[in-house]
C-alpha cells in the first residue's frame, strides 16, 4: 500500500470468492485504464520499477523484524 500510494494508485477488494462475469471484466476495463495511466506517467517499465520498490520495502521490513525479534 505504501509504494502503490507514491504510484498514485490503491489497491481495493472488489469482491468475495463469488465474482459475476460482469464485476470480472469491469476490473479488467478499470485496470487497463489505470496501467495505461501510469505507463504514461512512468513509462512502460513502472510495473517492474513498482514491484522492485516493493520488494525492496519487504526486504527492509523482514531485516527490522528480525534485528527487534531477538529482544522477545
């Protein structure tokens, strides 16, 4: 949520486990959309930009996590 927020997007659940045909290809309509978005705001690659920053950011979490764990 954090790097999809400097994106400029945000995750949302649409749905449960049941998802009509119509809710299915009105997110992909939706979601087509916002890629071509930020494809023109960030170019092409931002998908692989935006998972690497993701990656990243779990990274630095897990080595926080784990340097305070050890004082339970």
């Amino acid at each position: 949520m954090v790097i999809a927020k400097q994106y400029g997007f945000t995750f949302k659940t649409v749905a449960g486990c049941m998802v009509s045909d119509w809710l299915r290809d009105s997110v992909e309509i939706n979601n087509r959309i916002t890629e071509n978005i930020l494809a023109e705001q960030y170019g092409n690659e931002w998908k692989f930009r935006f998972y690497h920053d993701v990656d990243n950011l779990y990274a630095k979490q897990l080595r926080f996590v784990s340097k305070f764990s050890r004082f339970d």
